[in-house]
C-alpha cells in the first residue's frame, strides 16, 4: 500500500506495531529520504501526527533502523 501523509489525526487507529517505509525530504539531508518506522516506540511511547503552527503535516514516528524519534515534516508518502 502506498499513501500521501498530510495530517492523518487517525493514524492511532492503525497498528501500532505495523511497519514502514515513510520517504520525504529531510532539510538536515537536503533530499528525499527513505527511512524503516513505526507509529509507536516498541515499548509502548505514542508517536504523534499534527499540523504546525506554520500550517505544516508532521508525522512524529519510529525509526526502526536506528532505534530513534524522527520528525517527517511536510508531504511524506508510506508504504507498508
């Protein structure tokens, strides 16, 4: 499956152990990006999904690659 994540307020509802691959572009890296994730912390923390104040999605999720809290913020797709 291959989605858009603007604001998904609804995304608890998935599970939470279900994995990822979220791509969007990173401004630390200064292109697109492709990373393994979650929605939540294997040990049961919550990611998050929100607009900013700026207006802009963010996705607050999981990477399971490196075992760390990223911020995918602005159009990402996921597949799963």
């Amino acid at each position: 499956m291959v989605g858009i994540i603007l604001y998904n307020p609804h995304y608890k509802q998935q599970k939470e152990d279900k994995m990822f691959y979220i791509t969007y572009y990173a401004k630390k890296h200064a292109k697109f990006i492709t990373r393994k994730g979650q929605y939540d912390k294997p040990d049961g923390t919550k990611g998050k999904s929100f607009v900013s104040k700026q207006g802009t999605p963010c996705l607050v999720y999981w990477d399971l690659d490196n075992n760390g809290w990223r911020m995918a913020v602005g159009e990402a797709k996921v597949r799963t």
